[in-house]
C-alpha cells in the first residue's frame, strides 16, 4: 500500500489488509495493522500504532506514542473479535492507550469530536461520548460510560462500571467510585458534589431558566434532603417538568451503584 498511496510514508508500516482514506496521512514510522479503517484527513502521528480491529473517523489526529486498539488487559478476554472504535475529529495526544473491548460490550468507544490529552488510559469497555475532554493522565478503568461534552480533568482516576453523566465536570486528581449525576462539578476527598457546571453549560447555549431548574433540582436533591428517596420523590412533584429534570432524574434512578455524596 506505501506505494500506492502518496500520503503514507515510505518509513511507515501498513498492512495491505488496512483501509487507509487517500487523503489520511500516515507519518514515518507509524504502524497500522490490518483490519483497520482510516478516514478522510486523518493524520497519524510518527510512532504512533494502531493495532487490528480499530475504526478511525474522519479529520481525527493520532499524536506520537499513542497505541489504539491493543487487546485488553483483561485476564478473562479470550480473544474475541472486538473493537475500538473513534468518531470524527477527534484528537488523542502523545501515549494515550485505548483499549479493545471484552465479551461485555465487544467495543471500546470514543464519540466524535472529542480530546484525549497525552498519557490517558481507556480501558476496554470504555464508552466515550462526543465532545468529551480528557485531561494529561487520566485513567479511565474497564465498562465506563463517559457522556457527552462531559469534561475529566488531569489525573483522575475512575473506577469500573462508573457513568458519568453528560456536562458533567471531574476535578483534577479525584477518585471516581460512584456515578456522577449530569450537569454538576465533583471535587475532593471523598469525591462530593460541588454545584451545578454553570459556566459550561452556559458556554454550550443553556438558557438562564434552564441552569436555574437544574440549580433548584440539585439544591432539593442534594442540600434540602439527607434522603435521596424521599427527594426524588419530592422533586417528581414540586420541580417543573423539562428535559433536564427528566435526564437527571432517570440517570439517578437508573444508577445502581449509586451516585456521589452531597456537599456536607
């Protein structure tokens, strides 16, 4: 394929079994195995590999180091054929490590126009939403559910079978061991809500009265009742009904590991 195909270094190394896009470039020394699948304008960095059964959107960037779809570091994985699969425009920086999926969901995940900055880890099973932010170090453990333009800042570490819910926004260096609700910031030790992620909201186009009714949500839910039962069931009645009531409430009702603790 080197041959054939102008943007791909004569320094690289790429299976004739890879679809790689004739306007992807693929720098020297790179490798990409076969079954791969490379789309338009996207570059992959020098060193970088990316290893059998990985899907790669258009106008993504793969930086030096990074390593894409190596099998799980799972001891019950047995060699199913599972994937990784990344949406378009979506950037992973230096020495990021994503994973194949197991048996469980067959396929780790990351959405569209997301960035994964340099030295993450995303193990298998991770499904990633889009337009999610990752910051330097942060380790994602297996079947994670990260959803959309939900931010993780650097060096936090979470732990398997976690969701963390869409606008969501993790503190630096925090320990994730239970859900975290949509819309909210989490901080310190152990790991509590903060308050309601109203700057990025209002960055996204959210509305005064939308970040209003989830301030007044979050408020009966977390500050005016010691009993999550009894607050959703206050907050089913008393809390006008929208589209972020309706998110908030069932992710938290669906969460069967529980979500993080209140402020106090």
């Amino acid at each position: 394929m080197n041959s054939t195909h102008q943007n791909i270094s004569p320094l690289a190394w790429v299976s004739p079994g890879a679809k790689i896009d004739k306007s992807a470039v693929i720098e020297p020394f790179a490798y990409i195995d076969k079954h791969v699948s490379i789309g338009a304008n996207t570059w992959i960095g020098p060193h970088a590999v990316i290893h059998s059964h990985t899907e790669i959107g258009e106008d993504c960037k793969v930086f030096s180091g990074a390593v894409v779809g190596a099998v799980p570091q799972d001891l019950k994985f047995k060699g199913e054929p599972s994937t990784v699969q990344i949406g378009n425009r979506t950037t992973i920086r230096e020495c990021v490590t994503i994973n194949r999926g197991t048996e469980d969901r067959m396929v780790t995940k990351v959405g569209s126009d997301c960035l994964i900055m340099a030295y993450c880890h995303l193990a298998h099973d991770v499904v990633v939403g889009d337009h999610v932010i990752m910051a330097n170090s942060a380790n994602i453990a297996g079947h994670v559910t990260i959803q959309d333009w939900a931010i993780i800042e650097g060096m936090v570490g979470v732990q398997q079978f976690v969701t963390i819910g869409q606008h969501a926004f993790v503190a630096g260096g925090s320990m994730v061991r239970k859900n975290i609700p949509p819309y909210i910031k989490a901080a310190r030790e152990p790991l509590s809500f903060i308050g309601v992620n109203s700057i990025g909201l209002r960055r996204r186009g959210f509305t005064n009265d939308q970040i209003i009714n989830i301030e007044d949500l979050y408020r009966l839910l977390y500050v005016q009742n010691a009993n999550l039962s009894q607050a959703l069931r206050i907050a089913e009645t008393e809390i006008a009904q929208s589209e972020e009531k309706e998110t908030i409430l069932s992710f938290i009702q669906s969460s069967d590991k529980g979500i993080i603790r209140g402020p106090f």
